[in-house]
C-alpha cells in the first residue's frame, strides 16, 4: 500500500493534481495484485482514503465518527416535491439562523429539475464569519443535523445517526469562491439540456462502479464537474 501511495504522490506531482484523485489511487494499488479498482475491499478502500485525504484536502477534519453505517449510492429520478422539502428546510434555517444566514439555497442535483440524483436535499448556507461556529453550529445541529466535517472552505453537516440522511448542509462564506462556484453550477445545468445529460450519464457511471463508496463516487465525478464549471464560466464572460 506505501508503494502504491508513492507512486501516486509522484503522478501528482507531475499532473495537475486535481486530475490524480481518489479513484486513481485505488487503481495503482489494485493494479498491483491484478485486479480492476472496484474489487478492492472495503477495508483497503477506507486505508487508501485515509492516506490520501489529508493529502488532497490538508485542511479536512473530519469530526469524530457518529456511528452511522455506511449507506449505498442510490440514484433516482427526479422529484418534483424536492423544491418543497428545500423550502421547508430554508424556512427552519431562516428561523434558527436569523440575521447570520446571509443566503440560503438549494444546490446539488436535487436542485436541477430533471436531474437524476440522490434523495438527498443540498442546502448552502452562506454566513458571513466561517470561522464563527458558535454564531451556527449549535442553531444548526439544534434542527437535527450534526457537523460532519471541516475545511478552509465550508463546514459540513448531516442528520444524526438513526434519522434519514435526507439533507445535507454546507455552510460557507458569502461572497466566497465556494459559494460561487456550486451556484454556477446549479445554474448552468438549469439552463443547459446538453450538460445535464452529460452530468446525469456520468453520476450513473460513478454510483455503478461505486455504490458502496461515496468518496469515490464523488471523485469519479470531478472531471465532469470541472468541464461543466469551465463551460460555465465561459458562458458567464460572455454574457458580460
């Protein structure tokens, strides 16, 4: 596993290194015992990931563990009542939050109509102080739903162990790269047939080959993610 963890550093230090993700670790490692990514086990997955995160993301912090099992990628069609669960939710954030909930959206592919997704409703929450989780944090979890994990760049919340992990929060900074970027997104699929069906064809792929790992599955999703956000950002300038 350490020879297979310094290879891929050496990849990442001659690519672009967003391009050497996840997925290409569980590859150089598989591939030295024969076998295709997707049959690694568990195990070796979870010590390959734990390598590599604080690598990719040095300043990820994952808060201890809840308890909750793992739950496997289920992608459905969409659902026109996901607006309606969004709005629900804004409202109980509006109420707990107040004057610190800057914004309040609904992003992710539940927010894109048409758009196969998992159940799961995506909520941004842009503030104005990340670094203040007293003036959130605990408005936050008092709604059911626990901080999951930290970065330089947002925080990340999902319901407690025992409830349905039908939400998630990310909380970020107004005005911010973050906050930016994920409602670029949102907005360019909204308005790009052609996107989206590339978008939803490579979410099958990825939940396919990874329904059981959702670090994984979302890294098998980046390359898509980055042609879409520079599309965007073209089509942005242009409108200028």
């Amino acid at each position: 596993m350490e020879r297979a963890f310094e290879e891929w550093l050496r990849r990442r230090g001659e690519r672009q290194r967003g391009d050497v993700g996840l997925s290409e670790l569980y590859a150089v490692f598989a591939a030295e015992s024969g076998r295709r990514p997707e049959e690694l086990t568990a195990g070796e997955r979870q010590r390959l990931a734990e390598l590599a995160l604080p690598v990719a993301f040095p300043s990820f912090e994952v808060v201890p563990e809840s308890g909750r099992t793992l739950e496997p990628i289920e992608l459905v069609g969409y659902d026109p009542a996901w607006p309606t669960v969004f709005a629900e939710w804004r409202d109980r954030l509006a109420g707990a939050l107040g004057p610190a909930a800057v914004r309040i959206e609904h992003v992710g592919s539940t927010s894109v109509p048409g758009l196969a997704a998992k159940p799961v409703i995506d909520i941004q929450v842009s503030i104005a102080d990340l670094e203040d989780e007293a003036s959130y944090v605990p408005q936050i979890e008092a709604l059911g739903v626990q901080l999951r994990s930290r970065d330089r760049w947002h925080r990340y919340f999902r319901p407690f162990p025992g409830r349905p992990r039908d939400v998630q929060i990310h909380v970020c900074a107004v005005g911010s790269g973050w906050e930016r970027d994920h409602l670029l997104f949102r907005d360019y699929l909204r308005a790009h047939p052609d996107a989206r069906a590339a978008y939803a064809a490579a979410k099958r792929r990825a939940a396919e080959d990874w329904h059981d790992d959702r670090l994984a599955y979302t890294d098998a999703k980046t390359a898509i993610i980055r042609e879409i956000t520079d599309a965007a950002e073209r089509s942005r300038l242009e409108d200028v």
